[in-house]
C-alpha cells in the first residue's frame, strides 16, 4: 500500500503541517503572542542585562 | 497578591529572582529566567523546570502549574499553596532561545536540535551556580513537561557528561522528571491508537484503518534513529497523520485532557498570561526593558521540526546505571503524550534493572489516604500514573504533584504506607 492510499480519505491535508500544528497549539491555549520569535533589531534592548557592565553574563535583580 | 498573609510569609522573605543570561556559545543570544528561593529551607534541593511546546514560554508553567502563584482575573497575583518552591529553589527558564522574554538579534541562535538546547542550558546552570555558590553543593533535579521529555534527557546527559569530564562547577543531579513527555517517538506513536480505542475516542473500524499508518511511521522513525535529518522531518508528517487521524474523528475533543471538549478553537485559557506579562509594572519589575513577551513561539516550534521524531531515550540507561534516578509520571487522560506510550517505552528500556521494573509490582500512590495514582518503581526508576489529571498534572492535581516531587526528591517515593499507619509502626 502506498502511503497516499493509506491517507487517502482520512481528512488530513493541511493539518499535519507543522506551522498548522502550531498555531493549533498555541490557539488551545489562547494565546496570541505579537510576534513568531523574540529575535530584535539590534543588540541593546534595554533589559538588564544590556544595561550592565559589558563584561557580566549575567544579571539577576530580586523583586518583590 | 491579595492573600499574601494567609501564605505566613512576608513580601520581605520572598527570595524572588528574574535575571538575563548571555548565553556563551551564541551570536546574541539573552536568557530569560526565574528564580524563587523555596519558601522551606535554602538547603532545598534546587529544581529547574522545562517547559515544552516545544517553544512555548516557562512562564506557562509558572502561573498555571507548578509556580509560587497564579493569576486572578483581575490580573493580581494570588499564592499557590502547592508551589513547587513549598519544597524546592525552583528555576524556569525561558528555552530555547526565542521564547518568552529569551531573545537574540542574530537567528543563528534559534536552535534545531538538543545538541544546541542542552549546551545553552547547561552554560546557563554554570552561570548560575557561580552567581549562586551557596546552591551549587545543594542536590539538583531536572523537571519539566511534553516536548521536555526531548529537553531533559538530553540536558541530564549533558549535566552528566560535565560532571565526569569535571567541566567548570559541579552540579550535584540526582534525578530527572518527565511529565507527560515525548522522549521515545517509535514506541509513543504506535501506542496513540490502542490508548484511543481503550478510552473510546474511536471505533475499531477507525483503529483498524489509522493503524495502516503504523507501519510506515516505524520506518521513518528508525530511519531517523537519533541524528538523523530529513528522514526525521519525513517521520514528522508520516507519524502525525496518526494523531491527526484520531483527532479528526473525535470532534472538539482537547487532545490535552480528554475529559473535556475544546469551545472553538480554545481548550484552555491561558490568556491573562500575555496579559500580565505585558503590564509595564510586571515589566520593570523583572527588568526586560523593551522585550516583548512571546508566549509561545511558531518559529521555534518548527526550527525543532528535525528533532521530533528523534529517540531521546537512547541516553537514559548510562545514567540510570550511574544512580541518577527517573520519575516518569503521566496523567491518565492526557491523550497527546499518553501514559500508555510512556509507560511501553519506560518498561521496554533496557537497562541493568529492566527485568526487576518489569517484574514490580502496581502500589497506589497515597495523598491524604487516598489513591492518588499508580507507582512502579525499582531502583533509580520510577513511573507514576496520576488519576484525574491531562497533560498538565501540576495544574490538575496540585497537591498530589507537590507530593510527588517532595517524596521523590526525599528518596521516599515507593515507600507505600500511609502516613498514619507509618508512624503507629515506629512506635
């Protein structure tokens, strides 16, 4: 039996696409983040660690 | 946080961390993480917690699971008493990079595989441990849920692997937990249509005809193995036409707890996350600047395309042999990542102790006198099948999850009395 014989009927298409199985992911949750990835332009994004001294790796603040 | 009184600890004990992390071998790469001090004792073991997805943020887990608190409808916090720091110094970090508030401005850094996961997580460990030395002698453990189950074996080998070639600070692991995990896709795929005919999401007939699919899926997992590349991506879509198959004949079933339906498109909702998040008080207080808070990621959902059908299992026995211990635990009515699939590949693992896991007998485990789920254990390996709970057994079943990670991590996990009657045998 070929694969698509297999297939063949069972309503799948799309839906087993990864950028489908996504999105079907993260709608069950509802959530709808702004962007597909935190990539930024630019190194300086104004977080903690990009305004402390260049030579940490690491940056930790307490909070309440 | 409105009953913080009721918690009997004051906002001034709260060792309550969130920091940045410049990931070592990177372009750009930034870290995001949590830190709660346990609200028990500093010589706690520390726990760090992997959320899956894979791409979705730790956060998820840390308002909704197993964190200090949770989010009230109107967007003020309220204690967990079951928070997993009742017992721990719990981490959760936002991985891989591009989740959460993770970022980079270079997309080399988004990863493809556990090779690039565990490397960034175990630069980060030894980043924290040295921020951190007073923690560093304390036991560690290694826990997190779903796609975590790819994550954690391939981390505890790498925390493993550091410790034996005696790389930067040791990390005192003890054990690793998945929690409705994907770690050995062969045997979990198969095991999809037999856990759906025994709940009755579908008929025979409709087992019968999706079990045709078994077959080539096996193929091209094996094919795959553990590096292999585009055959992987092959078994993706070969073996999803299997749980594609079953969902499309159990209507709005929520694929995460079969007990309940999904209203449209929704099956939970987690939406006062973003919300919160997004608060720019929340965001100065954490100190993410101008970083945007990706819940959940597309793209590093579908960078990790190459990894999914990959067998993580395969690294599981060395460290069992060397006493790193295992919980494998899975709520019963999570259909995604089954118990049943996670209790074949656990019992089919070979390892030294195999024959006496298998051997093991079923004991109940108790939480306040009642059965909570069902334990095998023998050795360093345990597997825990928890009633009443999906996918998400720390938001299901809060108690007997705090319980769990508290009498694992105590080393008294398969001791069966329950507590009354243990104390009426030591007097």
């Amino acid at each position: 039996l070929s694969l698509a014989s297999l297939t063949d009927g069972l309503g799948l298409a799309r839906s087993s696409f990864p950028s489908v199985q996504a999105q079907s992911l993260i709608r069950a949750l509802n959530l709808f983040p702004d962007h597909d990835v935190n990539l930024i332009d630019g190194a300086d994004a104004g977080d903690s660690l990009s305004s402390a001294d260049p030579n940490k790796r690491l940056v930790e603040k307490r909070f309440t | 946080m409105p009953n913080l009184a009721d918690s009997g600890v004051s906002v001034e004990d709260l060792g309550h961390h969130a920091g940045y992390y410049k990931i070592e071998h990177s372009y750009a790469a930034k870290m995001f993480y949590l830190f709660f001090e346990s609200r028990g004792s500093k010589k706690d073991p520390v726990v760090i917690w992997l959320t899956g997805g894979p791409g979705c943020s730790s956060e998820l887990a840390v308002f909704y699971e197993n964190g200090p608190f949770s989010i009230a409808d109107n967007l003020s916090l309220v204690w967990n008493q079951y928070g997993w720091d009742q017992a721990s110094n719990l981490l959760y970090v936002d991985q891989p990079t591009g989740t959460g508030f993770s970022y980079s401005s270079d997309k080399r850094d988004i990863r493809h595989n556990e090779y690039g996961v565990s490397n960034d997580l175990y630069d980060f460990l030894q980043a924290f441990f040295a921020e951190h030395p007073n923690l560093a002698k304390n036991d560690f453990y290694i826990t997190g849920e779903s796609y975590a189950g790819h994550y954690i074996p391939a981390f505890a080998a790498r925390v493993h692997r550091g410790n034996k070639a005696k790389e930067g600070i040791h990390i005192n692991l003890k054990g690793f937990a998945i929690g409705n995990g994907l770690t050995d896709p062969a045997i979990q795929y198969k095991a999809y249509t037999d856990y759906a005919l025994d709940m009755g999401i579908i008929t025979k007939t409709d087992y019968e005809r999706i079990n045709k699919v078994v077959g080539p899926c096996e193929v091209a997992i094996k094919l795959c193995g553990t590096d292999g590349t585009v055959s992987c991506m092959a078994s993706y879509f070969v073996c999803n036409i299997i749980f594609s198959s079953i969902i499309a004949r159990a209507g709005n079933i929520n694929y995460y707890d079969i007990r309940k339906q999904c209203v449209g498109s929704l099956c939970y909702d987690f939406s006062n996350l973003e919300k919160f998040l997004n608060q720019k008080s929340v965001r100065a207080s954490l100190g993410v600047g101008d970083i945007e808070f990706v819940s959940c990621s597309h793209t590093v959902y579908q960078a990790m395309l190459l990894d999914w059908m990959r067998n993580l299992e395969v690294g599981i026995p060395t460290l069992l042999e060397d006493g790193v211990k295992l919980l494998v635990y899975a709520g019963e009515y999570d259909l995604i990542c089954n118990w049943l699939g996670n209790s074949r590949w656990v019992h089919a693992m070979e390892w030294s102790g195999q024959k006496e896991f298998v051997a093991s007998p079923e004991v109940p485990f108790l939480v306040d006198d009642s059965e909570a789920g069902v334990l095998k254990s023998h050795g360093p390996l345990s597997f825990l099948k928890v009633h009443n709970a999906g996918h998400m057994v720390p938001m299901d079943q809060p108690k007997a999850a705090l319980e769990m990670l508290k009498r694992w991590t105590q080393g008294t996990l398969s001791e069966t009395v329950a507590e009354p009657e243990k104390l009426v045998a030591q007097m």
